[in-house]
C-alpha cells in the first residue's frame, strides 16, 4: 500500500481520532475515503498539542476525555485498512506517546495495521536516527515538516529523510484554517523543489475549494486538518455526511475524477 | 529549529564578546544588585541543633528573585540579535516580572503568558508586570498553569519567529536553552563558593535548593559540581499526595519522555499523556524537569527529595519568625528540607540554603493556608 497521490492536487485529511469518540471517526474517515480523500492521517490526540491551534486543541481535549489512545488509534487504522485498500494511512502523533509505547514496538504495530508512514510533530529531523531506523525496518514512510523558516541545508536533511511525501507547512504558526494563503508556501515549495522527487503536499490553513486549487497549481497535494475537525466540531450527530459534502467540494477542483472504490 | 540555530549561534558569540560580558556584569551589579549576600542563620542554626546553616540571598534580587540573572543575559541577546518583541511564560509570575523589567529597561514589547489558575494565586505578579508596561495573556486550556503558558508562549513563537524573541526561564525547552539559562545564573554558586571559604574557610557539606524547572538549583549546584565531597540536594514539590496529580516530584514516578522539546522525566500516565501536577507553590508545579538535572540524578552526583504542600508551609513561618526572612514558597521547600536535614549533620559542617526568591507574591496562599490573622 505505497503513497500514491492520484490527482493533483491530491487530496490529505487530518482528523484527530476520538472526537467525539472512535466509532464516529471510523465512520467520518471512511465517509471522506468514499468522497475522494487520498490519504488520511489519523491523529492521535496529545495533552499537550503545542504544534495546534484552538480546533485542534479543543478536538484533542474531548478525544482525551474518554482516554483515546495511540494503541487505540492504531487498531482503527487496522480496521480502516480492512475496508480501504488504496488509501494513504499515517499515523500523527506528537513523540511522547510514541516513546512510551516504545518505538519499535509501534513500528511494527503500525506496520501490522496497515499504516503506510508516520508523522511525529515534534521530532525534529536532527534527533531522528533510532525512528528512522524502526521505521525502515518495519518499511514505512516517515515523514517530515518543512517549515518556511528551514534554510536550505535543512530542507535538504529533511528532503533525504523524508519517504512518502514531504509535508510543506504553509506558514511560520500552528494549525488553523486561514483566510488566505501567504506566498511563504508556493517559496517553500520551490526551494524544496530543488532536493527531492517525492510528492510535496502543503498544509495549515486550507479550508476552501479555492485554496485547495491554488495549491494545485505549484505542489502536489494539500492538507486539510482544522477546516476538517471544525466541520466534525459544527455536526454533531452526521459527521461523517458533513465531512463527505465538504471532501466533494474540495475534490471537485482536482484534474482527474475520483476514484471509485 | 532556525531560530534555535540563530539563538545558539549569538549566544556562542556573546560568551566570547568582551564588551557584552562587561555590560551584562556591571548590569548585575548596579542594577539588579549582585553579589548577593550569604547570611549565616544563627537562631535557625541553634534551633535545628546540628550543621552551620547559611542562606543565599538571590531573594534581594531586583525583583525578589534569582530569575533576573537570566532574564538580563537573554535579553542582552535580544538587542544583539535586533528583534524588538520577547515573550515569556510565567509560573510563579517572579519569571514574568523580570522580563517585563528587563524589557521596559532596554525597550521591547513585552507579552507574559501565563495560566488563569496561576493568575489567580499569584495575584501581585500580574499587577507588577502590567504595571511595567508587559502585556498578561491568560492560558484557560489544559491545567490552566506553567506548562499550558508554555505550550501557548510556544505556539506565539512558532508564528511570530521571526520578530520575537521567546525568553524562556528555565533550564528546560530546546538547546540552547537548558546550557544558556544554567550558564546566566551560575554566577550564584560562583559567588556562594568564594562567600563560603571566605566564612569558613572550608567547602559546605551540602547545599539545597528547590527544584522546579531547575534554574536556582543549577545556577547555585554548578560551580561545586566539581568539589565531590559537596553534596547537592535539589528538592521537589511533595504536594498534597502520593498520587499522581497530586505533586509535582519528576523523580518520584517520572518517566523519560518529551514535553515541549525537552527529553527529560516527565510526570506521565501509561499511555503517554503529560499528567497534571499538584503544589502549593505555582513555581515548582511543573511535570518535567531540567535535563542537567535528570542527568546529575542519574549519575548520582545529585539526589533529589520532595517536600510536601505543608512542610513547605511550615518552613514559610519558621523561617519568617527565626530569621525575619520570608521565603517564596518555592523556596520555603528548600528551607523544608535543612530544617529535616541539618539536625543529622555534624555542628562542624556547614549547609548552604538557596533562598531563590521572597514570599510576599505569596501572601495571598499563606493567609488561605496559616491561621495568622
């Protein structure tokens, strides 16, 4: 099950699992994977989720409310992969719950699910050897934040770290939907350009159909997290019809029709 | 990670920089007040009936503690690096307050974050820092305290990077900042070592010092950290409890673990999720701890002990009525500790007490806490 994105701009959904509870987030992820979702990362929710913004934040909060954990997590992405077998899967967590199961012990669980790569919000590719090392014997992908901040010798260590695709944050911030996006992105994406083949997907603040099409224009993927979460947050009781609407309204700007599954 | 490479590289370059020590020094000695004294405690002493007990005054700081020894050195930085705007997360609010001093000395935009329970219990700080010209963030998400300013201090840094300086106070977060931090506030055991053989004549059996990011301990620990025979004893927060929520002490149950760029013990539960702390003294009520200090504890060169909500309290009166000082409650867990330790000592040994900071921002919890008035 490589990463593989089939349209562009390929289409990345964050949702962080548990809220409001793992019953729902199987349903919305599955629901987004029929609308036309090419990879799905699943979020783990952490207490203290210092990379995220007020959606994210309060989606953790709830999701931890009834101890959503990363073993929990990891047996949805099992279950979803059962149903899904084209879909991108990566695991989004911050390290410490990761370190605490034990990091080579979550590499083969994640393998074993089905996940194709991970990403640790806060594990810097400069600390990164013993994960890299787990993560390739257990053949998944890591993968990788590029800030607009990183000078170019670090999007280079990034770029030659990374697998799968590289993740291009959009602006120096956390996550949150944006009115607009800044021209740090299409700069970024340039830049990383010139040190890897790999797809380039850009997230953090895509939240319209529009948006999602500029970022067709200069990379090869987008990433919607907040606007996600905040669709899930504003229907309660058909997250996953809602969720779907939304995906189809993105997806709709891509060059290729979906898929279907 | 840019900007913690700029940080480390200007930092590297300072420690070199004749002129910024030079201005650093002379603005510890005119404007904050170093060297501060060591106080031998003589009723305290007699009390407690064993080892010579000295108290070093880092509570006669500018500000009422040790915290501006740091807050001036990276705030020299800040002008060197021409950023114009710092922010800072506060505990205790003595952090808070010697970052809107040291901003409204050299001119920068200040903004403090600092969590809503916190705010509440250390009422006096948050007037001192407005009143300084800073501008007071309250934090409502997780416990409402130090480590949710820090995630928030955290998250304005990420987003405003590249005009702000993050003035972090203590010994923890990312390099460079656990080493720069210890290296401002070493000039404490630097000036304890020579102030004791100059009392003395001799090195101190121990030296004790509360332990909640570790910066006082650090600072006073490192210039002995070579003389072995000096035992060092930082002291945690006990709290209410055993249980976990119910302190704050890392080594009492901490795991390895990384909380906010930091790989150090973290009080945690199984699955991972950072735990909520519990002490009466918002200053030490963090799950993590310095990594200097999980490694001195580790190697076995420093041990660490808790003391609980109330022997800190009660050290607080002790301390007030045997000596006229009044403690920070921070560092009345220190005091807490020789009052149990001293006695076991030998009369001929000497113990030195890092009084890190005073206690009138905690006025309010001692009323709520003591039967005085």
């Amino acid at each position: 099950m490589p990463l593989t994105f089939h349209r562009k701009p390929a289409l990345v959904v964050y949702v962080t699992c548990g809220d409001p509870n793992l019953v729902t987030t199987r349903e919305i992820i599955l629901a987004a994977i029929e609308a036309g979702a090419d990879v799905i990362e699943l979020g783990v929710p952490f207490s203290d989720p210092v990379a995220d913004g007020p959606v994210i934040q309060r989606a953790s909060e709830r999701a931890l409310k009834h101890f959503t954990s990363l073993g929990q997590v990891l047996t949805l992405a099992a279950e979803v992969r059962q149903h899904a077998q084209s879909t991108g899967l990566i695991i989004f967590s911050y390290l410490n719950p990761i370190l605490r199961m034990g990091m080579e012990k979550f590499c083969m669980v994640a393998r074993a699910a089905g996940a194709d790569g991970v990403l640790v919000t806060d594990l810097p590719v400069e600390e990164s050897g013993e994960y890299l090392r787990a993560m390739k014997s257990n053949d998944l992908s890591p993968v990788f934040l590029a800030a607009p901040t990183s000078p170019d010798d670090r999007l280079q260590m990034i770029a030659e770290a990374s697998r799968g695709f590289v993740y291009a944050v959009s602006r120096t911030g956390v996550t949150g939907a944006r009115q607009k996006l800044t021209d740090d992105a299409q700069k970024l994406v340039r830049r990383l350009r010139k040190y890897t083949k790999l797809p380039i997907a850009v997230g953090f603040g895509i939240s319209t159909a529009e948006q999602f099409a500029e970022v067709g224009k200069f990379a090869d993927a987008g990433v919607v997290g907040s606007a996600i979460v905040e669709t899930i947050e504003r229907n309660p009781g058909r997250e996953a019809v809602a969720v779907a609407e939304f995906v189809r309204k993105l997806t709709s700007v891509s060059h290729r029709p979906p898929v279907v599954s | 990670m840019a900007a913690l490479e700029e940080l480390e590289r200007e930092y590297n370059k300072a420690k070199l920089d004749r002129k910024f020590q030079q201005r650093l020094q002379e603005l510890l000695r005119t404007y904050a007040g170093r060297p501060t004294p060591l106080f031998f405690a003589q009723r305290l002493t007699q009390k407690l009936g064993g080892a010579r007990i000295y108290l070093k005054r880092e509570d006669l700081l500018h500000t009422g503690a040790h915290k501006i020894n740091n807050c001036l050195g990276q705030g020299l930085l800040v002008e060197r690096m021409g950023k114009h705007r710092v922010i800072a997360e506060t505990g205790a609010g003595q952090h808070g307050v010697a970052t809107a001093t040291v901003c409204a000395l050299l001119g920068f935009e200040c903004v403090v974050y600092m969590g809503t329970e916190d705010m509440r219990r250390q009422e006096l700080n948050v007037f001192r820092m407005r009143l300084l010209g800073a501008e007071v963030r309250g934090v409502e998400s997780g416990s409402r305290t130090l480590k949710d300013a820090i995630n928030e201090a955290m998250r304005d840094w990420v987003t405003n990077v590249r005009t702000t300086h993050y003035l972090l106070g203590s010994v923890l977060g990312a390099h460079p900042y656990p080493t720069m931090v210890r290296d401002f506030h070493r000039v404490i055991g630097r000036e304890a070592r020579a102030q004791i053989l100059k009392a003395e004549g001799k090195l101190p059996a121990a030296i004790i010092a509360c332990v909640g990011g570790g910066s006082n301990s650090i600072g006073i620990f490192y210039d002995f950290l070579k003389d072995k025979k000096v035992q060092l004893i930082g002291v945690e927060a006990g709290g209410r409890g055993e249980k976990l929520g119910d302190h704050a002490a890392r080594f009492r149950g901490g795991l390895p673990g990384v909380l906010q760029g930091t790989y150090s013990y973290v009080l945690q539960d199984g699955a991972g999720q950072i735990a909520t702390t519990h002490s009466v003294s918002a200053g030490l009520d963090y799950p993590s701890i310095g990594p200097e200090h999980a490694a001195l504890r580790d190697a076995g060169r420093a041990e660490y002990v808790p003391a609980s909500d109330a022997e800190a309290l009660e050290a607080t009166t002790l301390l007030a009525r045997t000596e006229g000082i009044i403690p920070a409650l921070e560092s009345a867990h220190a005091v807490a500790e020789v009052v149990k330790r001293a006695p076991r000592m030998k009369k001929s040994e000497v113990v030195i007490v890092n009084v890190s900071g005073r206690g009138d921002k905690d006025v309010r919890i001692l009323r709520e806490n003591l039967k005085i008035d």
